[in-house]
C-alpha cells in the first residue's frame, strides 16, 4: 500500500512539474525571432546551470574532484568569461583586448592558475559576474536583427557564435552535474 502511495505521490508531482516547466522556446518580448529564440534558450540552461551550484557553501565552492580539476567558482567564472568574449567576438569583430585579458584571460583558459585564483569567494560571486555579462549579452542581442544573426563574422555566422556559447554552457551544466553530485 505505501508503495502505490508513494508512486501515485510521484506521478502526481512529476506531472504537475511538466506542466508548469517551460517546455517551449518563444522569443522574449522585445527580440527579433531567431535572436530571441537563441535568448530563450540561453536563459533556461543558465537557470539550469545555476540550479546546480546555488546552494553551495564555501567548501562546494571551492570543491576539486582532483589535482586536475575546476573548482564549481572557476567553472561560473568561466562561462561568464567565454560569453564575454563572445560578446567582443560577434559585435565589435575582435578578440579581448589588453585590459579584458587581464580581466577574463584565467577564466576563459581555467587551469592551474584559475585553481590558485579562484577560491575563497562565495558562489554569488561568481553568479553575480554571470548575470552581469548575461544582461549585457541580452542588451547587445537586443539592439541587432535576425539578418544580423546570419552574418558571417571571420569564419562564422554570428548565429553559430552564439550557438558555441549554448552548446559551451550545456556541457559545462554536465561537469557541475557531476561535481556537484560528489560534493553532497
């Protein structure tokens, strides 16, 4: 009996869970249609990348599952990073220049120097950094078209940036999945 209980309890949230995820991507009011889809998408695995990592006190933070390892503190800071560059990338056609590779240079190559770096700070920190160059991303986003998304910028489509920078964030999401999950 506790068994059909605890089941029907289950299906029950699970389907109420379903109904209520965003299950759709629809471009936020205010962006043109393919930009905004890529907005929608960015947001959700944000929010899901965040998910993993928010509740984390000072030592999951910090936490190494070896010698080799990122830290969940360097791996935020390095999304951030990488969308930054990006940011740079796809509007003004460059790489970072002097004053934001001192800025973002450990983040965005991570290592023994981002280990040494990037401890001994909150997870809001580092949260912080990213919805600060999130809410950039989406200003910038916001002032261009879909005909500007499918410019080639060098050897790629700004649409394909921005994509790398998704497809970046959603394995990233795995390796906190997996760190987070050796914390608890």
């Amino acid at each position: 009996m506790t068994t059909k209980i605890l089941s029907a309890t289950f299906l029950f949230i699970f389907s109420i869970s379903l109904s209520t995820a965003q299950m759709v991507v629809k471009p936020p009011r205010g962006f043109t249609n393919d930009i905004g889809n890529m907005i929608s998408m960015l947001d959700n695995l944000k929010g899901r990348v965040e998910r993993h990592v928010v509740n984390l006190d000072q030592e999951g933070t910090d936490f190494l599952l070896d010698d080799n390892a990122n830290s969940p503190g360097a791996i935020i800071y390095h999304l951030a990073a990488t969308e930054a560059y990006y940011q740079v990338y796809t509007f003004e056609g460059r790489g970072f220049n002097s004053e934001e590779k001192m800025k973002w240079e450990t983040a965005l190559n991570l290592g023994e120097k981002a280990r040494q770096e990037f401890k001994n700070r909150p997870i809001d920190f580092y949260l912080k950094i990213y919805d600060e160059v999130r809410a950039n991303t989406k200003k910038l986003l916001k002032s261009k078209d879909d005909d500007w998304f499918k410019k080639k910028n060098e050897n790629m489509s700004n649409h394909w940036a921005w994509f790398h920078v998704m497809e970046h964030q959603a394995n990233h999401m795995g390796q906190l999945a997996l760190i987070t999950k050796r914390i608890r």
